[in-house]
C-alpha cells in the first residue's frame, strides 16, 4: 500500500500520545459524536463521583472540605441529581440513535455479529483466551475488529452500572411517588446497591479501563485517540488489524477534514494535541485522586 509523502508526520510534542505514534496516514477513528459522547460521559460520571463520595462517606477526613466546595449537602445532592439528569437524557438519546442504526442498516447481522460490532459473541472468547496464549508464548495475537473484547467490556460494564445505579438512583431520587406503591424494603435495597455499584463502576472505570487505555507499556503514559478522533495507521494495525484490512487508504484516497469514520484524516494539529494530553491527564490524575480518597474514606469509616 502507498503511503503519502508529507502531510503525515506527527508533530513534535506528540510522542507521549500512542495513537499519533508509529507510520501514517493518520485515520478518523471515531467520529464527533462518539467523541461527544465520551466527554459527556467523563463531566458527568466525574462529577456524580465527586459529589457522591462525600454524600456516602460522611466520616471521611475529606468530606468537610468537599461538601463546602459544592456548597453544602444540599448543594452537593442538587449537583449529583443534576448530573445524574442529563446522564440520563444522553444514555436514552444514544439508545435511540443505536436502535434506529440497526433498523436503517443495510447489513443488520454485521452489527449484531460481524467485527463491527460491540455486541459480545463468540468471537470475542477466542479472542481472550488467544489474548493469554500470546502473553505467554508471544504467538497468535487476536487480531481484533473495530472493537475488542476489552472495549465491549467497558460498553456494556458502563451499561449495567447505568440501569443498576439509575434505576436505583431514581427511586432514591423520588421517593414520595415511588413511596406510594413500594414496601419500604425497597429503599434499603435501592441504597446498598446504588452505593456498591457505584463504588465498582469507580473502581472498573478508574482502574480497569485507566490501565487499558492509558497505562499499558505501549500506550503510558496516554492514548489521546478518543479526544482527537484519529490515529496512525501503525496503532490501528497493533490494535485493530482486522478493521485495518477492510479500509481503502491509498494515495487516491482523499483526506477528510471532517471526522468521517475510517477516512483517512490529517494529522491532529499541536494545539489539538496539547488540548487532548491536557483533558486526558487531567481526567486520568482526578479519577486516581478519586480512587485513593475512596480507599481512605473506606479504611478510615
């Protein structure tokens, strides 16, 4: 395959990025709406987390200092339910977008079982234990499609913990109406399980998906590919090789200045670059800081 000769080259303070890493063209990985997603997804788990950790651990030596900066336990519970509002008015509108997808599809059983898909099959079990196998013998490396087992992991982790916390959020949210017609016990059951559940979805998302993302060996210490949208043709092939082989990329192949999906794209500029190291630094150092204050609040409650 023929590479261009100029206009790939990764600009200068963009090694500490694994997705701008390697050879080009550079390709648009995602698009602006999974990019918008995904923001909107760190504000508001952030902010759900910051606010619900001193609202759960009151006896933490931390908890004064955060309920004054949100402005007392009122303050604290208007932000959290706030946060959890627009959670779930985005969640429910990307329901609808994946539910009208699939109907407008022309290749439904692509994204039900194709490599496309981030729909778990069998696929992906093979794909786990072949993982293992070539940590161990350095042989058979899965060669994964648009999405790994591991990303299906996170989507469909984040998925349950959205109907497990929201819907116990929700009764704790209105507990007059719900009241009305459920035994009390319920709102016992809706506080355990809205507290642990959120503690592991902290807990996956800070550690789990952190690691996987950013603190690999061949990604640390970042991999900025979900704030710029695109990467090196060298990081699709190390992670998503079987997508990789289905995509036209010659040098006939127009460059897409608009994130267009497996398009080749330009190279992210320096400022963009600064601006995607700068949030993913900034959302990787809060979520290790949220990690330790919940060990310290559990070790000292």
């Amino acid at each position: 395959m023929a590479e261009r000769p100029t206009g790939f080259t990764a600009p200068a303070l963009t090694p500490m990025d694994s997705a701008q890493r390697g050879e080009g063209p550079y390709i648009w990985r995602f698009n602006m709406l999974h990019r918008l997603m995904h923001l909107l997804a760190i504000l508001t788990f952030y902010t759900l987390v910051l606010t619900g950790i001193p609202l759960r651990y009151s006896c933490a030596p931390f908890t004064a200092g955060l309920i004054r900066l949100w402005g007392g336990v009122e303050g604290a519970g208007l932000i959290h339910r706030i946060a959890a509002g627009i959670m779930l008015v985005y969640s429910v509108l990307f329901g609808v977008w994946l539910v009208l997808k699939f109907f407008n599809a022309e290749e439904k059983f692509e994204l039900i079982r194709g490599y496309e898909t981030m729909v778990p099959n069998l696929q992906d079990v093979k794909d786990f234990f072949r993982q293992w196998k070539w940590y161990f013998t350095g042989k058979g490396r899965p060669r994964f499609g648009r999405y790994g087992y591991l990303e299906k992991l996170d989507f469909f982790g984040e998925v349950w913990g959205f109907l497990i916390i929201g819907g116990s959020g929700i009764i704790l949210w209105f507990p007059e109406f719900f009241g009305a017609w459920l035994p009390g016990w319920w709102f016992n059951v809706a506080t355990v399980f809205h507290g642990y559940e959120a503690l592991i979805a902290a807990g996956f998302i800070f550690i789990v998906h952190f690691f996987n993302v950013h603190l690999r060996p061949d990604k640390f210490p970042l991999d900025a590919v979900m704030f710029h949208g695109r990467a090196t043709k060298a990081y699709m092939e190390e992670e998503h090789p079987a997508l990789l082989d289905d995509l036209e990329l010659g040098p006939d192949v127009p460059i897409s200045e608009r994130p267009k999906l497996d398009h080749p794209a330009p190279p992210p500029s320096t400022l963009q670059t600064l601006i995607g190291a700068a949030l993913g630094f900034l959302a990787l150092g809060v979520g290790i800081v949220c990690i330790g204050m919940i060990i310290w609040a559990v070790a000292f409650c």
